[in-house]
C-alpha cells in the first residue's frame, strides 16, 4: 500500500517541481516547498487508496449477498 502512495506521490510531486519551474523559473520550488508538497501528495495518495479499497470492500460484500 506505501508503495504504490509513494510511487505516486513522487510522480505527481516531479510534475509539480516542473510545473513551478516552467511558471516561475526565476524561483522554482526549494528543498523544503519539495518535501512539503511530497507530503501533501503522499497523504493524498494515502486517502485515496484507503476510500478505494473501503469501496471494493464494499462491493465485494453486496456481491456476496446476491
């Protein structure tokens, strides 16, 4: 599961340093703008895996019951 959120957030964290550097060349994120907007995405991607499997879960279970 960490894995998967990890690989993610350092995906969308790449695309966002890029964003910034394209935008704002003069000033593109820093180490610690970086590592908190790796935070952020981690904990993004940490909540969507988690409502992900609470609905495959929940699918599983109505489609036992039928």
């Amino acid at each position: 599961m960490f894995k998967v959120a990890f690989g993610a957030a350092f995906v969308l964290t790449l695309g966002t340093w890029v964003f910034f550097y394209i935008k704002l060349p003069d000033a593109p994120l820093g180490p610690s703008a970086t590592t908190i907007v790796f935070g952020g995405w981690f904990i993004g991607a940490l909540i969507v895996k988690w409502i992900w499997t609470k609905i495959q879960k929940r699918e599983e279970k109505s489609d036992q019951k039928t």
